[in-house]
C-alpha cells in the first residue's frame, strides 16, 4: 500500500468519518476513495487532496503529510537527461531487483541515500592535515 492511500485512510478513521461521507463531502464517488485507500487508484489530483483536507478539517501538520505521502507514492519516475550513466545502470538494476527486495535491503538502501545528503555537507567542511613529525622530533 503507498504511503498515499495509508494516510489517507488512517486520517479518515481518526477524524471518524466513513467513505460514503467523505465521498458526499468532498464530490467523489465512494467507490473512487475505496479504491485510492487499498491502492487500486495512483495519487489522486491536487484537487482531492485539497478537498480531503477541508472536509476533514485537517490541521497543517496533517495537510502537510498528506502533500508529502502524495509525493512520495508517484510511480513515475522521469531521468534528467543530463543524467551520468551509472545513475540509468543503478536504476535498471533497482528495477529489475525491485519486487525481491527485503525489508532490510530497502532500509539500507535509503540509510546510503541520506548518507550521501549528510556526506555532501560535510564534504564541504576544510579537511584538517596533521603535520608529520620528523624523526629528530620524535626521538626527542
């Protein structure tokens, strides 16, 4: 199930509302939510989001995670065309690996993304060199 559909059926049920409400609240038909919550249907328009959010009165934090859950729940994936080889081998190799994957590869695999984040901004920091000691000075 995306991050989408989880959130948005977990937000639902929090703030106690029935698919066939919200669907009357918010202009859809209720068999278009049931089908976006068990992952039928991709992210829906900004349009649902915004209408989800008013109907169920979400606060910002809510609105904000529902936004980024729809982000994070695209299926599509485009390649700058700029991009280095290595990055389209990476992504056929992902793809191809992609349905076998453990629970433990996908953790690694996004702790090695935020490593190269955190990487970056440290790569910008001086690097400091230790000066050698001579060999007269360490016999001293």
């Amino acid at each position: 199930m995306s991050p989408f559909a989880h959130l948005l059926h977990e937000l639902r049920l929090r703030h106690g509302v029935r698919q066939s409400e919200l669907s009357e609240l918010i202009g859809y038909d209720q068999t278009y939510i049931s089908a976006v919550e068990v992952g039928l249907k991709g992210v829906p328009a900004a349009d649902f989001i915004d209408k989800v959010s008013k109907a169920l009165d979400l606060s910002d934090e809510e609105k904000l995670a529902l936004h980024e859950a729809a982000e994070a729940s695209q299926r599509k994936f485009v390649i700058d065309i700029d991009a280095p080889q290595d990055a389209y081998w990476l992504l056929k190799e992902l793809r191809d690996q992609f349905h076998n994957l453990s629970t433990t590869q996908i953790r690694v695999l996004r702790d090695v993304l935020r490593m190269r984040v955190e990487g970056q901004v440290a790569a910008q920091d001086p690097v400091r060199r230790l000066r050698r000691r001579s060999r007269q000075e360490a016999t001293m």
